[in-house]
C-alpha cells in the first residue's frame, strides 16, 4: 500500500487583480488550477501588489480583488482545498522580496521582456516596481517552498529568473529554499488578442480585444464576429500566416474534445462565418456555468470574507516560517516573539 503520509508537492501560483479576468487567463491558468487541486497542496494569490505596478483606481482595485476571488471560486477552486488569499495580506511577501532585490541584477531585470511591454505601454509612469516586478514574484513563490508554479508561457521568463534567484541564495546559505518548476498547460498556453492575433490577450488592453469570463452571450458571439482574420476563408492550422484563425482554432480545441483536424474536418470550406459561430458556442458553453456559480457566490458576501480570513491565516503560517528561516540565514536582528 501507497504512504499515506507522503508530503504532497506544493504548487503556487498567482493572478492580477487587474479589470476583468479574460478567456486566456481561463485557459491558461485558472482552470488547470482546478485540476491540480486534489493532487498537490495548492495557494492561489490574488496578487494586488503586483497590480499596483501601475496606476489603479483605488475602489475598483479593491472591487477586482474580490470579483477575482469569485471567479477562483466559481471556476470550481475549493477553499478547503486551496489556499486562495490576497498577496497584500501577507506581509511577508514584501519582507521577502526586499530581501532578494538584494540578490538580483539590474542587467537581469532590464531584460524582462513584459518590463519593456509595460514600460512602453505606461511610457509616464515607469516606476522602481515595475522594474522589481519578477523580484517579488519570486518572493511569491520562493515564500511557500513551492515545487511547482502553473502559469502561461508569457511568464516562462519570470519563472527561469526565480529558480536563479533561489540558486543565487542558497549557494550563499545552505539549501533554504526549493528551486521550483514551471507547470505549463498542453493546449492554450497562450490564447491571442481578438483584434491582433499576433499579440497575447491581455486584460488591459481595450475591451474588443479580449473575452472576458463574464461577458454575457451576446458579446462573447459579437467579439468573436469582430475578431480580425485573414480573407482566405480557409479554416487550417497555420499560426504563422494566419494567426487570427489559428487562434480561434486553439480556442475551439482547448474548449472542445475536438482535434485540430476534425476542426479542420468540420469547418474548412464552409466560411468564417459559420466557424466563428461555432468558436462562439464553444466558448459560451463553457463559461455560462462559471458565469451562473459567480453570480451566486459574489452576492455571499459573509461566505467571501471568511474564504478571504482563512487563506490569509493558512498562507500566513507557511510563510512564517520560511521566514524566520530566511532572517535568520541573511543575519537580520531576531525577533523575540
Ligand atoms: P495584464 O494584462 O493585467 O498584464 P494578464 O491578462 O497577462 O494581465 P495575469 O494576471 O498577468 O494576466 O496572468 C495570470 C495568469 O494567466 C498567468 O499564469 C498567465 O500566464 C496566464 N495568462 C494570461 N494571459 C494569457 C493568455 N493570453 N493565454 C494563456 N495564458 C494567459
Ligand atoms: N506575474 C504573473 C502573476 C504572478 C504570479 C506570481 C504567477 C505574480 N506572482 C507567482 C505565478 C507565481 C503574471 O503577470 N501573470
């Protein structure tokens, strides 16, 4: 008989409280979340700190950070489960990440590809956090002695960047933190922008260019009808010269047991129209249980605030420890408790 008492490994990852959680971040992450749930020990954070890195409207951040805990919760995320919680929560997230900008280069960061996206979407406003950005999600992950971080490709850079900190450090003291590794879905690592399918779909970029998790019908299908494509209404998977079709192809397969193939089998010949229809079926079948589920949870207010209380407490508990460790370790001044 199998141990019973083998630890199980630890997956950690987080999300962006920033405007409303899209079809990517869906594919992408949140629901390969719930199916690790039952095999690993699992902390979801609601990373509000990151999302400061630009400028955000103080009541609506706050609102997001809820709406986004729903969404967890209404994509099937079960707080006993998991540990879902708010980043900011969690002081030691900071602590931390001070910490280890002190074991980070500047060379390292400036070549983070998402700074140099940022920095050139926010030109005015490109502050000492955005820069420092991949340091404190290493903190995030290094806090919990995470083995694994699922996460989209667009985060592959940030992930390598953790894993050299964390080698940095403990060539320095001992093997104090694990080196994790990243946890990459099979299909949908990256779903395209709508209206440039050359860029990923991103929730801060205009609203026509992405699907959120809780448009209504209507606007999923007028999206999807709007969404640009190439003219030759052949529907064949070919990402490098037709990147719009091939797109909506990768939705289809990640939403649908159908191989690329049988896409190809089912829609080729028969216009775009006809396809997009059927992208747009697909993606509606699968958020309208999602959207029903959030719409019952974020009226439970008390129910929120007591998934929120508990994840904090249990988060908070791990990264103690670890940074009592860590303190320790660099020669920081003890705290006497
Ligand atoms: P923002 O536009 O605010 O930078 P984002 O849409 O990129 O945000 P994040 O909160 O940064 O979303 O990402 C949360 C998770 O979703 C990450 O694991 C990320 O890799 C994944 N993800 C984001 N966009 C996509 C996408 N287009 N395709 C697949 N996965 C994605
Ligand atoms: N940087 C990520 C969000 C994020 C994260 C993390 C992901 C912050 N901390 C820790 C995985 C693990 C993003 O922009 N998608």
């Amino acid at each position: 008989m199998e141990a019973q008492n083998t630890p199980k490994q630890r997956i950690f990852s987080g999300i962006q409280p920033t405007g409303n959680l899209t079809l990517g971040n869906y594919i992408g992450a949140l629901r390969n979340f719930g199916v690790l749930q039952n095999e690993y020990d699992c902390l979801y954070s609601i990373v509000d700190m990151h999302a400061i890195t630009v400028r955000q409207e103080p009541s609506e951040l706050r609102k997001a950070c809820l709406r986004t805990m729903a969404i967890f919760l209404a994509s099937g995320l079960d707080p006993e489960k998991n540990i879902i919680y708010f980043q900011s929560q969690v002081p030691q997230h900071a602590e931390l990440g001070w910490i280890l900008d002190c074991f980070t280069y500047m060379g390292e960061l400036s070549r983070m590809t998402q700074f140099k996206d940022k920095s050139a979407k926010h030109a005015d406003n490109i502050n000492a956090g955005l820069f420092t950005y991949p340091v404190l999600m290493a903190a995030d992950i290094l806090l919990y002695m995470t083995n694994l971080v699922p996460i989209g490709a667009d985060q592959k850079q940030h992930l390598e960047l953790a894993r050299d900190i964390a080698l940095r450090f403990n060539a320095v003291y001992g093997d104090v933190f694990n080196v994790p590794e990243g946890y990459f879905p099979k299909v949908g690592a990256r779903i395209m922008s709508l209206q440039d399918p050359t860029r990923k779909m991103s929730k801060s970029d205009p609203e026509e260019c992405y699907i959120a998790i809780l448009d209504k019908p209507e606007i999923i299908r007028k999206k999807l009808r709007r969404a640009v494509t190439d003219s030759d209404n052949s529907v064949v998977f070919d990402p490098e010269n037709k990147p719009g079709i091939a797109n909506l192809m990768s939705i289809m397969y990640a939403l649908s047991d159908k191989s690329m193939d049988e896409i190809t089998a089912d829609y080729d010949g028969k216009g775009y129209g006809v396809f997009k229809d059927a992208v747009a079926d697909c993606v509606i079948s699968a958020l309208e249980p999602i959207q029903k589920e959030y719409d019952r949870i974020s009226a439970d207010k008390a129910y929120l605030e007591q998934v929120m209380i508990s994840g904090r407490e249990r988060a908070e508990q791990i990264a103690w420890k670890t940074m009592l460790k860590v303190r320790k370790k660099v020669g920081l001044a003890a705290l006497k408790l």
